[in-house]
C-alpha cells in the first residue's frame, strides 16, 4: 500500500536570514533578534517526526536541485542571475523581506527541486500523495523581485513542471498561508490551466493584493478566487469557507492535480497573523482537499510548506496536516488545546463569504 510522500533536506535549515525584527532598518533603534522565518519552525517538524515515530508512516524522498531552466519557467534570469550574486557575496535582500544569505541560491533551487521531486512521485504513482517541507519558502515571489521571505516560487513553479512535463490542462492551487499568495497569482493571472484559490486574512501582506474583486485577466479571468476573512476567524469560519466557496468551485473545475501552498501562519499562536486556526483545523482542511483529490484526480495531491512562525505550534500543525495526508494518527495529542473549542460562525465571516460569492457567481454555479 502506497505511503504518504515526504520531502526535506538538511540543507533548508541551513538558509540564513540574518539576526534582526524582519530585518527592518531602523537606524539602529531595533534590538538584534531572530529572524521571524528561522529554521525553527520546519527543524522541530521533522522533530516531531522523529520522537513521535510517524516518520515511519511516510515514505522519505531526497529532493533533487531544480535546474536553472526549470526555475526560469516562472523567474526571469537576471532575477536569479542577482540571487547568485548576493548569495555569493554572502547575503543581501533580493526585494521585500526577501532575505538572501550564503548559499540561499543552491538552498533554494533545492527547495524548488523538493516540489518538483514531490510532483514526479505523485504523478509517477511512487507515493499516494506528497508533502514537501520546503525552505525558503517561495509563494509571495514575483517573477523578477523576491518578496516576504520568499525568493522563487516553489508551488509556481511545481505547477508549471506538472503542465509540461505531464501535460496537464486542469491544475488547482489551493493557498491557505494567511498571507495572500501574490506571486503564484501573478504567474497565473492570465492563465485558464490554473485555477488559483486564496484563502488568507484581510488587509495583511502584501499590501493592496488578494482582494476579492481580482478574479484574473484575459484568458485567466475567473480563474484567480480570492477569500479573504476577517481576523479571528478560526476552524469554523475556514470549513465554511470550503462548504461555500471551496468545494462547489473544485468540483466544477475538476482538477487533474491540486496543489496546496501549506502555510500553517493561520494558526491561533503565529506572531505574523491574527487567525485562529488549531491543529485540528488543519486535519480537516487536509482531509476536505485529500478527499477532493481521490474524487477529480486519483488522489493526486502535494503539499508544500510555505510560512508559519511559532516555534511550538507550527509542528503540531504540520503533524495534523501529515496525518490527514498518511490517513493515519500518530497518536500526538495537541498540547496547546487545553478544552478549547471554536464558538459559532460569526455575522462577519459569514458576510465576507457572501461577498466572494456575490463576485464568483459570475465565473462558477454557487
């Protein structure tokens, strides 16, 4: 029986991000701190794993490096040309928060090669589905700027190797990072072989983008979803979304292949948003997109990991997302959940769907 797919390397906790509050110049006035994207989050992951004894349940895979043309089917070489400079000349910032630090530049075409070896896997049926545990993460770069901590797109690129090397025509890429996943919309935005749905908090980075009246240009119109929920929504309000928007889209689209840029910084513990998502969320948001998967194409799913900054909680998040994956527990009781429990849906998440659904009622049967 096929296991659950994982990709890491060692080398993606070797990615330097430099000692500073997001690295912010402030004229001297901030204190030297750890970066808030530091390998902490993903090492005490793959932890996780090990001292529980799920690694087990999973079939571990070695990423193999992208190769520059592959990267190059969704970033223009002088961008990646000046991401070997920096990187070579010991670091710099490659956009907006885009931190660069020695050896990113390898580090990274790894971490684009994890979505690529994790797409190979699924589609060649070596695994039933796959997680990639990817570093740096890479859905806020742009084709010619790194931005949010973020250098190349890993899930872009992924999806646009799944097209040409397996000729796909129907791809979803499902981001539910709470930060909007601007440059996979970018990559996409005029395309009708991707259909990019994200779910990410309102009025957070980056600003002015993942606004739900964006719905995609030229060919691509309708094919960009935008949802965005107020802070504080949490389990509730996030399985609403699905029932409502998610879902009935998905099930028209009829994907060959999903895609899902995995950000557990919906977390209710993440330092960078104010969602209130628990482990036990994102079980269920897996489990709804796993099922989609074995309804439209044979199961055909990868995940790969994009933000989530609290050290503690980001891996039992990612244990819950395995799980679902795995179709097995481990076992692992969330720590952190102490009796709590989600109360209602409120009037104002339930308005915010209402709008997405007032716009997309002109591209889908909702």
């Amino acid at each position: 029986m096929k296991k659950t797919g994982f990709i890491w390397d060692e080398s993606y906790f070797w990615h330097q991000t430099g000692q500073g509050a997001l690295n912010i110049n402030s004229g001297g006035w901030i204190q030297a701190d750890t970066h808030a994207e530091n390998p902490e989050t993903k090492r005490r992951v793959k932890n996780l794993l090990d001292r529980s004894k799920f690694i087990k349940e999973l079939q571990q895979i070695e990423p193999r490096p992208a190769i520059r043309k592959e990267v190059e089917m969704n970033h223009a070489p002088v961008y990646l040309d000046r991401l070997k400079q920096l990187s070579d000349a010991g670091g710099g910032d490659a956009g907006e928060h885009a931190i660069v630090g020695p050896d990113t530049y390898e580090i990274a075409l790894l971490s684009a090669g994890g979505a690529l070896t994790a797409v190979d896997a699924v589609m060649q049926e070596k695994v039933k589905n796959a997680y990639a545990l990817t570093r740096p993460p890479g859905h806020h770069a742009e084709y010619e700027i790194g931005a949010g901590f973020c250098l190349v797109n890993n899930i872009a690129i992924a999806a646009k190797y799944a097209r040409e090397t397996y000729g796909l025509k129907r791809i979803l890429i499902l981001d539910w990072d709470v930060h909007h996943g601007n440059g996979t919309e970018s990559a996409f935005r005029s395309d009708s072989d991707v259909l990019f749905i994200s779910i990410h908090q309102e009025n957070i980075f980056p600003k002015n983008r993942g606004q739900i009246i964006y719905t995609g240009e030229g060919d691509g119109e309708g094919y960009t979803v935008n949802i965005e929920l107020p802070a504080g929504t949490g389990n509730e309000g996030y399985l609403y979304t699905f029932d409502k928007v998610i879902e009935p889209i998905v099930d028209q689209y009829q994907p060959e292949l999903i895609l899902i840029s995995a950000g557990q910084d919906p977390s209710r513990f993440d330092p960078l948003g104010r969602m209130l998502l628990t482990a036990e969320g994102f079980y269920n948001m897996t489990a709804r997109v796993k099922a989609l998967a074995e309804k439209h194409c044979n199961g055909r799913l990868v995940g790969c990991h994009e933000g989530g900054y609290s050290t503690a909680y980001v891996p039992f998040c990612t244990l819950r997302v395995l799980e679902a994956l795995a179709g097995k527990q481990s076992g692992v009781d969330d720590p952190f959940d102490q009796g709590y429990h989600e109360g209602p849906l409120y009037q104002n998440q339930v308005e915010a769907i209402n709008k997405v659904l007032k716009i997309q009622k002109k591209y889908w049967d909702l």
